[in-house]
C-alpha cells in the first residue's frame, strides 16, 4: 500500500517558499489527495485538464492518492485533500469522517461536494418509493434519504462551487495552499465578473432570463460571455436575493414550472436555492387553488 | 475660443485619419451585438451609423433610427471609465531569484500603449472624466497609472440630440451639452465639440474649438469656418435633447434629503428588490472604488498585485477583521445613493453623479435613482408630497 508514485520524469522537485529541503523528495512535498464520492468524476477530470499546470503541480504536491489518475495509494495523513461529490449512503459518512481525520486542509470541489449535486433532486422525492420502482431487490441498497453537501458533515476549509469547477480557481487554491496565504476565491455575483469583462447585460439588452445577479462568481461569466444567461451552476451568491429574481423571472415571461426547474439544478439543494423554488411552487399551487376556487364560485 | 467651423459628415473619416496620423488610439462609440460600447474607432464606418438606441429601467435596445446620423444615440453601455481606468490592471510584477540568495525583486507597472483619443464622448461622461480628475489625479496621493493614460487625451466630445428615457442630465447640469471647461480646473472640457445636424440634405457637424490642438486638427483637416449662427443651431439642438428629458433630480435638495434619510423605512424597500448584483456601480462612470488583489503561480516565485474594480454593493467590500461592515443590503444600497448624492459632494466638492442613467438602465431589477431619490425626499418632508392621483 505505500509505493510512491513518482511523477513521470520529475527528478530534482522544486523548492518551496516554506522551507522544503533543495533536494525534497517525494516523501518531503506536500501529500495531495483527491476523493470522490456521488459525483459524475467531472470536477476531478478538471484537475486533470489544467494541462499546462499539471507538470507544475506534481512537481510541487506529491499526488497521493487520485484513483481518477493513477492506481498507486500511498497512505496519509494527506496535507492538502480535494473532496468531490456529494454524501448519500451511510457508507460516506463513515469514510468523510475519516478523511478529515486524515486530512490537513480540506477542500471540497464542485456542486455536488459544496450542495449536494444534481443528485439532491432526491430530497424532495420518496426514496422509498422510487428504491422499489428501480430495483429488483432494494432491500440490498442502502442509501440516506438526501443528498448533502460534504460540509454538512464534517468542517471544510475551502469551497469551489460549479458544475464543474473553474479550471483557475483549482489552480488557485493549489497555489495558495502551497504559498501558505488564503485563495482567493469570490463569493458576489457573477455579473461584477460578466461586467469586469465587458460583456453586455444579456437580460437588460436581449431579455434572456440570466441567473448572474443571485448566483456566485467563479466561472468568469462564462456563459453570458457567449450571450445566454446565466444557468446558476455556481450556486447562490452571499447576499443572493432570489425573491427579487424570481420577479424578474416572471416579468420575462418564465413559467412558474421554469423558474422551478432553474433553481433546481445543479444547487439544487443549496438553501437560497432550495428556497426559492419551493416559495415558486407553494405561489403556483396557491395561484390554482384560487383559480379553481375562482372558478367554482363562478359556475 | 470663439471659433465655430463646420465639418460635413463625410469629413468624419479625415478627423479619424488626422488623429490616428498623430498617434492617438481613436476610442469610441461602436455597434458590438446587442449594444452600442465603447471601443477602437479605425475609419467613420467602425461607428453605428443609423443607429439609436431605447433606454429605460432594466431595458436596452438598439434601433435602426431611419437616418444616417452618426450620433443619433444615448450613453453607451460602458462609458470611457475603463479607457483611463481599467477594470483590472497590474501594479507591480515580483519575482523570486533562485540564482541571487532567494532574492525577491519588486517592478512597478508602468501603462504603455497609444495617447488617447475620445471620440463621441457624451456630457454626461465627459464630466465624470472630470469628476475622475478631481478624485483620482487632483488630490494629495495621484493615482500615476491614471494620470499616465489621461495626460495627453484628445477629446472630441458629441452633444446629444436624441437621449434616451433613462437620462437626466440636465437636471443634475451635466448636460446635454457640455460646459466649455471644467468648473474645478478651469481648463477646456474638450479639444473639439460636435453637435450632428441632419437636413433634408445636408448632414453636417457644428464644431467648436476648445483648444489650440483642436484648432490645429481643425484647420489641417480644412474644417469650413462657421458663423455664429452655427453655435445657435447646435445649442438649439442640446435645447431640444434636455426639452424632452423625462427623468431628474431635484439637486437643490438632494445633499440633504439624503443626510435626512439615515433611519428612512425606505431603505427596507428598496432592498427587497435589490439583487445586490453590484451592476449599478460597475457601469457608473463615476464609480472609482477598487480592490486590491495578489496573485502568485504554484511555485510562489512570481506574483504580481492586481488592481481590480469593486462595488459597495459586494459583502466583502466591507469585509474588516472577522465580518462585514455591512451586511445587509439596506446598508450597502444606503451607502451607494448617500454617496453619490451627497457625501461625495462633502468628499469632494460635487455631486456623485452625472444624469448618465447606466444605473437604471443596467439594473437587472430595474431599480431608478431618480425614483429613489423622488421617494425619499417626500418621506424625508424635504419635497413636496406627491400629487394626489
Ligand atoms: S448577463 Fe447576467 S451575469 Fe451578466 S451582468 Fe447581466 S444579469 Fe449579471
Ligand atoms: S449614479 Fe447612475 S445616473 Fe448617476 S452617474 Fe452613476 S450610473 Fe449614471
Ligand atoms: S457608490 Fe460605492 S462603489 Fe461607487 S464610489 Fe461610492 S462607495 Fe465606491
Ligand atoms: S445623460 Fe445627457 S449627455 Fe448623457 S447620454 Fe443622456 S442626454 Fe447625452
Ligand atoms: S440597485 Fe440594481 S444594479 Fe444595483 S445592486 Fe441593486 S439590483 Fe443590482
């Protein structure tokens, strides 16, 4: 179980501004490991993809343990550990805890690991009921009711949001992480990004719904960048208003079943957003129960 | 400079060529998708001829105005700001020396590129140049990359015959047409002033000389000499544009309406519409705050400090020791109007603003600084109550 997995061709590692030996060996950098639980594996493949980066980061951490790219484990404790997905058996649980015992600073990527995922669509169903449907025998699954983010078990030091995660707020909080200061990592809009580009308000000029002004920064406004709204994939910013939003929705001319598909999506189960759609949808019934009413009245 | 001279419209581009001839970036006004911005002006077809816009809360929309005017639209989506004060720029690149002890060594940035040249500017921008003068270059600590790309503009500023429902510079003196030198400084507001005239047929510009550059780019262009009856047209024009502005504010009590309306029950109202978005600010062509960030690669041997545009309206602008100063977004909306409506003016010595109407225009909920600054007079007992309906 502890066979170091030596980056390919990285001899002589490089020297850290924190004190690692000129001639550190793999044994001396920093352990880099990268976990996986309900998840799609996109968030990790982005790791993968930081292709111009990649060699400077196996010569900077020692990857210790990355089933996702390599099959060498080499045991921990792990300074510096990477959590994607989402907790949905009672078998995550168990294994969340321990690697936070095992891990120096813990950051966990992606919307599944930082709300739960897609997958969190789960919460407002009957897993009971569903278990049944799918399965020829359910008695031999066990999974928990709802889907939850990683910080909802244990303490975490970072969050990257998104669906995947930005390619550059990985590399950031890897090069924090290894210069010893905090990442930068944004938690207002995604319009101050979209403006700071230059882009043109895709609401204000076009009337395309645009999810920006309630959703986090961290994708670069990516796709207002190519004139579509935003999709929200970041999750809710911190001072996210999404009673105001869903307003706007409306007078853009969004079906209420819309506006709560928008808001359940890949933060599904992130609370500003869980509660947006679910003051949408309380709004639709009430609206067709005085309909109805309306109507039997009329009759 | 009493000197008025006419430029037919097809002598656009020989204005454009003399400039770039003397080695100005021409920047102005451009047709880019959906909206008119700012950008680099090569040749009289880079602008959006036969182009207008519409403008009101929450809304934009280029038009096609059924005319050839050159000019014939409103404030752009982003003003001239980031000309001279980009969104994000580099203060200082460092770098570690392995070979030299581990030696860091600091160089500042210095802004290179082209002189600039401002072609089309509206009043209303021109003046929060100047109110960026006053803020950024005419105080104790002088903001050098700020100075270095403003020393030296060209400025050939438009006044505005058609705005649009979101604008209200003439209530806040801003506008349509520009004063002809800046009340603080005392210098010329522009180096040439145009005002379009479109005829039956005939489509010229009225052009008044602010500077001795001007002059000279006049006369090598062979600009007609103009009569004074020219400058009556174009003020005719600037008369009309104002005439027909819908929006304002009453900015004899307005410091003061604002000072009154610390504790005003408005504020919860108007937070629950504001997205916190911070749109309003970064399309403000006044707007100045910044923050500053550190970048460094993975190794830690470079790093460079980023200066990049920030908004009031973010929780972390606020951000001091442990938490936010103001968390909520009745505080952050309190402070945005408050400033730009009367403690800039105690800070500074005028108002925030300018009338340009961004704010309402790009505020994805539509939120109206006149109609704030409206409600919170009458609850301040400052203005009269609003007529009975
Ligand atoms: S397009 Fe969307 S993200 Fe960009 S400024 Fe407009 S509302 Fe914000
Ligand atoms: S506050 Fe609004 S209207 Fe006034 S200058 Fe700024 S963007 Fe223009
Ligand atoms: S209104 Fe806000 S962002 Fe604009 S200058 Fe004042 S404090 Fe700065
Ligand atoms: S505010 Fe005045 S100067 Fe500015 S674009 Fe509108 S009319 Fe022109
Ligand atoms: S006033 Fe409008 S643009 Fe400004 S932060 Fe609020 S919602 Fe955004």
């Amino acid at each position: 179980m502890s066979i170091a997995t030596e980056p390919h061709g990285v001899t002589e590692p490089h020297a850290h501004s924190h004190g690692h030996d000129d001639a550190a060996s793999a044994s001396s950098r920093p352990k880099l490991a990268v976990w996986k639980f309900a998840s799609c594996d996109g968030c990790q493949l982005s790791l993968l993809n930081c292709e111009d980066e990649l060699l400077s980061i196996a010569e900077a951490v020692h990857i210790a343990y990355f089933p996702e790219a390599t099959r060498a484990v080499v045991e921990g404790p792990y300074e510096l550990s990477l959590v994607e997905g989402s907790i949905t058996t009672p078998d995550d649980v168990r294994r969340i805890h321990e690697i936070r015992a095992q891990s120096g600073v813990l950051a966990t990527i992606g919307a599944c690991a930082t709300a739960g995922g897609i997958q969190a669509l789960r919460n407002w169903a009957d897993v009971d009921q569903y278990r049944s449907v799918v399965y020829a025998h359910p008695e031999y699954l066990k999974t928990l009711d709802t889907s939850t983010p990683i910080a909802s078990h244990v303490d975490v030091d970072y969050e990257l949001r998104g669906c995947p995660v930005d390619k550059k707020q990985l590399i950031e909080v890897l090069a924090a992480f290894l210069n010893g200061r905090k990442p930068r990592i944004p938690t207002y809009s995604v319009c101050v990004e979209c403006k700071l580009k230059g882009n043109v308000c895709v609401p204000v000029a076009t009337g395309q719904p645009c999810l920006g002004p309630v959703t986090q920064a961290g994708c670069g406004a990516l796709c207002p960048s190519y004139g579509r709204g935003c999709y929200g994939c970041f999750g809710p910013q911190d001072s996210a208003n999404t009673e105001s939003l869903t307003r706007q929705l409306v007078e853009l001319g969004m079906p209420s079943d819309d506006i709560v598909r928008v808001y359940r999506t890949f933060n599904a189960g992130a609370p500003a957003f869980a509660a947006a759609s679910d003051a949408v949808e309380a709004d639709a019934v009430e609206a067709a129960a005085s309909r109805a009413a309306e109507q039997g009245g009329a009759s | 400079m009493d000197d008025i001279r006419i430029l037919q419209a097809s002598g656009l581009d020989a204005l454009i060529e003399e400039l770039r001839s003397r080695g100005f970036r021409v920047v102005g006004p451009t047709l880019r998708g959906d909206a008119i911005v700012t950008g680099e002006i090569r040749a009289a077809s880079d602008l959006p001829r036969g182009k207008g816009d519409s403008q009101d809360a929450k809304t934009y929309r280029v038009r096609s105005r059924g005319d050839d005017a050159y000019f014939g639209f409103a404030a752009p989506a982003q003003s001239s700001k980031p000309v001279f004060f980009p969104a994000e720029e580099v203060v200082w690149r460092g770098h570690r020396d392995h070979d030299d002890d581990g030696h860091f060594t600091v160089e500042r940035d210095t802004p290179d590129g082209a002189p600039i040249a401002l072609l089309g500017v509206r009043s209303c921008d021109l003046r929060a140049v100047q109110i960026h003068d006053r803020v950024l270059a005419g105080r104790s600590h002088v903001d050098a990359h700020y100075v270095g790309r403003r020393d030296g503009a060209f400025v050939v500023a438009v006044a505005c015959s058609d705005p649009a429902a979101s604008c209200f510079c003439a209530s806040m003196g801003t506008g349509p047409r520009p004063a002809t030198t800046d009340p603080e400084t005392g210098a010329s507001s522009y180096d040439l002033l145009l005002t379009e005239i479109l005829g039956e047929d005939d489509h010229h510009f009225v052009m008044e000389i602010g500077t001795d550059a001007g002059r000279e780019v006049a006369d090598e262009i062979g600009a007609s000499m103009g009569h004074p009856a020219d400058r009556d047209d174009a003020v005719a024009v600037t008369d009309a544009a104002a005439a027909r502005q819908t929006r304002a504010i009453d900015t004899t009590i307005v410091h003061d309406v604002l000072r009154a309306s610390a504790e005003s029950p408005r504020w919860e109202d108007v937070a629950s519409r504001c997205l916190a978005c911070t749109n309003c600010t970064l399309v403000c062509p006044t707007c100045f705050c910044t923050t500053v960030q550190d970048v460094s690669d993975l190794t830690g041997d470079s790093a460079e400090r980023h200066r990049v545009w920030d908004s009031c309206f973010s929780e972390s602008f606020s951000y001091i020791h442990g938490g936010p100063t103001r968390e909520s977004t009745k505080a952050r909306y309190r402070q945005w109007i408050t400033h730009k409506l009367s403690s800039w003016e105690d800070q500074f010595g005028m108002l925030g603003c300018v009338g340009c109407g961004r704010c309402i225009t790009w505020c994805p909920a539509g939120i109206d600084i006149t109609e704030e600054a409206a409600a919170l007079g009458r609850m301040s007992g400052l203005a009269a109550p609003a007529p009975a309906t």
